[in-house]
C-alpha cells in the first residue's frame, strides 16, 4: 500500500503524510510538557529538600535535569520520525525536534506566567521570553546533534561539532558579560 504524495504515487518508497509527522510533534511536545511540569512541580512545590546545585559541584540540579529531559525526549522523538521514514534530512529532523520543544517551553512558560505571582507582570514577561527564546536556542542545537548522530552515526565528528560548539559559547560568554 503506497501513500499518495502530491499527484504521484511513490510504491518503493512508502512516503508518510505530513499528518504523521504533526501527529508526533505534539505527542513528543505533550510529553516534554508534563516532563516539565513535573520538573517545576518537583523543585519548586513538593516540599522536597533537594539543593539548587548538585553536592560539590557548581552544577546547578534545575539546569541538569532539563538538560537530560530535553535529550532524553529528543532521542526517543528523532529515533522514531527515522524508523518511521529513513529519508528525513539531518535539517527536517532537526527543525521537527527543535519545534516540538518550542511548543512545550511555550505552553509551560505560559503556565508559569499566569501562575506565578510573586513578580510584576513585567518581571514575569522577561522570564517568559528569556525562557522561551533561550530553551528554543538550546533545543534546536541538541537536536541537532541528536538527528546528526541518528542518522550518519559519525560520533567523532559529532564530539568535534559539540566541541566547537561549546568553544564558541565559551568565547562569546567572555565578550558578553552577565552581571
């Protein structure tokens, strides 16, 4: 059974329609959604004495816990939309993982600024921004490497893009200082 696209019929190669592919979007995001809510949940409100930053370590726990939330669901979310179609581009997989969690980081935001009173609403709107703008940037780059290492499976050119990368943030944090 082949899948029609466009007016024509592609039986070699079964072609998935862009309902599918939408279809895993917003599962992927609702699932990054209640990983986040539940993370804000966790920190913020369980009454759980858990420390801002790991024991030891300037880590800080909020920041490494949404770190393996948003690789762990961009992992599971790339390896499917391949096994799906193999012939997604490295481009395709990485902007469908980056706008997955746009969508999730904007609907959470947007949770937290109706919710959370104890700023100005001007307070709240800079937070809203900087988390959306900030968690898009940073999506978009792990899904990046993530569908890069899915789908060439180049781990030593992956390390090296990660690498540069991580160089690249290190030179512009000492030409943009944050206090």
């Amino acid at each position: 059974m082949a899948y029609f696209s466009g007016n024509a019929i592609d039986a070699g190669h079964l072609i998935k329609p862009p309902g599918i592919l939408k279809k895993q979007t917003i599962i992927f995001s609702g699932l990054l959604l209640i990983g986040l809510l539940f993370e804000w949940w966790l920190l913020d409100f369980s009454g759980l004495n858990i420390p801002e930053h790991i024991p030891y370590t300037p880590i800080n726990v909020s920041g490494f816990l949404l770190l393996v939330l948003l690789l762990t669901i961009l992992i599971v979310f790339i390896k499917k939309l391949v096994r799906q179609d193999s012939s997604f581009s490295i481009f395709r997989l990485t902007l469908t993982g980056a706008i997955a969690c746009f969508i999730a980081e904007f609907v959470f935001q947007f949770i937290k600024l109706l919710v959370e009173n104890g700023n100005l609403l001007k307070g709240r709107l800079i937070d809203f921004c900087a988390g959306v703008i900030g968690i898009a940037f940073l999506s978009t780059v792990l899904s990046f490497f993530v569908s890069y290492q899915v789908k060439t499976r180049k781990t030593g050119i992956l390390l090296l893009l990660i690498i540069l990368f991580m160089a690249f943030i290190g030179f512009i944090s000492t030409l943009m200082p944050y206090h």
